[in-house]
C-alpha cells in the first residue's frame, strides 16, 4: 500500500497535520493530527510501498520497543490511514 497522492504533512510549531494539497476550500474537519512518533512514521513511508512488517521495523530500529507491541502500533497506525481514505 502507499500514501494517496496530494496528502502532504505539515508542521506547525511542535504539532504535525496531514492536509491535502491543493485544495483552496480547506475543510478543516477533514485535517487530520499527529503525534511525533506518527509523524515520523509518516516520513519514513511517505513515497514509497508499505506494509505492517516495514512499519514495524521504523518503530524497533527508532524505539525501545518490543517487536508484538509494535506490530500491534504498526497495524493501528495503518488502519487509521485507511479509515481516513489516505492510503491505497
């Protein structure tokens, strides 16, 4: 799976959103938060395929956490994409 195309993450100070690009009429109710370890997630899958191995693996190379809680964080990181209608 990857990023849908034109969904960009902005930081603001020390918070981070996912807006989409383009768009002049902004709903705001549609931009979504993210918290620093989910924003860093973000960047390491950003352009590229993905799955929940690959999205584990940014967690246990960057935390100190074992590999089942991560999988699990993993799998909810990339199910609230999909709810979002950000991935494909």
């Amino acid at each position: 799976m990857k990023i849908k195309q034109g969904f960009i993450l902005h930081r603001i100070g020390d918070d981070y959103i996912i807006m989409q690009d383009g768009s002049s009429n902004v709903d705001f109710s549609k931009v979504i938060s993210l918290n620093q370890t989910s924003a860093m997630l973000w960047q390491e899958i950003e352009n590229k395929e993905f799955d929940t191995d690959s999205v584990t693996e940014a967690l246990t190379s960057r935390y100190d956490v074992d590999n089942e809680s991560a999988r699990r964080d993993a799998q909810k990181f990339i199910d609230s994409l999909d709810r979002e209608g950000i991935i494909e």
